[in-house]
C-alpha cells in the first residue's frame, strides 16, 4: 500500500501539516511509521478522507447548468495579446487557465480580482461571470 509522510499529505490536501495531525490525534486517519521511523498515513484513507471532506466553492454565477465540472474561483491573471486572452484563476488549491477570445474576455470584464466560475468539457475551459461582480 502506499504511504505518504505527513507533509506530502497536507501537501496533496491543501492543508497545514499540523491539520493532519489533528486528523491522526482525532481517529479520521492511522498513523504508521516508515522504514526510517517518520510518520506516514495510509494513501487509501487520505484518498477516502479527501473525498468525503472535500467542498466546492459556492458558484458565484447563479448560473444552473448540466456542466458537472465546475469550478468557482477568483480571477488572478489576465493577460490580453491581440485576439487572444489568457485568464488564470485560483479555484481552490487548483490553478485553472482558460485561453479565449480577446472580445470575449472584455465582455465578461474580467480583471484579476473578479469572481467567476471555469466549466471544463475535455481540454476546453470556458469562463462564467456575473455582470458587474
């Protein structure tokens, strides 16, 4: 089975070391010492653990949508070269980059600081806004 230190843990989780350790003294995972005698955690119960706690981000569109993969962030880069934009976002512990129309990101107005959310379908990411957010 694998077993990852503590620190690759929280790394992997998005949390402090110390977090995982609260979850180790707190029974969510079992702690176990490697060869060299570091704690470790069980990757199944780190997987288990990340999908049972993990939340998204409210979608700060109002939008309803059948797209599932969704992700609520806030814009942290935008950067416009002639017809083409570029438009990174901070969406939870996940950097999500969308490539788009110069014209379609003066539309939605976005500027780093901006809510939006990014629906990916395969390698296409396209962003959503609320006018004026």
């Amino acid at each position: 089975m694998t077993r990852l230190r503590i620190s690759d843990a929280a790394r992997f989780l998005g949390v402090s070391d110390d977090t995982v350790r609260r979850w180790v003294a707190d029974g969510r995972l079992s702690q176990h010492k490697d060869a060299s005698n570091r704690a470790v955690v069980e990757g199944s119960e780190l997987a288990a653990l990340a999908q049972t706690s993990s939340g998204a981000l409210p979608d700060p569109s109002g939008v309803v949508s059948s797209s599932r993969n969704r992700f609520a962030g806030l814009v942290t880069d935008v950067s416009i070269d002639g017809v083409m934009a570029q438009v990174s976002m901070q969406c939870g512990p996940f950097r999500v980059v969308s490539l788009m129309s110069a014209e379609a990101c003066r539309e939605l107005e976005l500027e780093p600081g901006s809510l939006a959310t990014a629906s990916v379908k395969a390698t296409m990411v396209s962003i959503d806004t609320v006018p004026g957010s």
